[in-house]
C-alpha cells in the first residue's frame, strides 16, 4: 500500500467521526438551553448596570 493510500485509509474514519459529531451536536439539551439563558441573563444585568452609569 502507498503512503497515500494510508493516508486514505486513516482519514476517511477520521472524516466519518467528524461529520457524525457535527450531526450529533444540532440539538441542544436541556443544560445547554439553561446555560445559555444563564448567558443572556447575565449580559442583560451588565447591560443594566453599564446603563444605569452612563
């Protein structure tokens, strides 16, 4: 086997890995949903005090 067709070999596992953790991150659960709100709730109370000092 040539060093290109290892190259192959070994990168065709690592594309398929790849695109299986892509399709597997489109859904979010219900901890990344309350981590984002924690987020925008804090942005939101930055956003207030920034005001609230200008």
């Amino acid at each position: 086997m040539t060093f290109a067709g290892m190259n192959r070999l070994f990168l065709l596992p690592l594309v398929f890995a790849g695109g299986l953790l892509v399709a597997g991150c489109e859904e979010q659960g219900p901890l990344e949903e309350l981590g984002e709100s924690a987020d925008e709730a804090v942005n939101d109370a930055g956003r207030a005090v920034e005001d609230a000092t200008d």
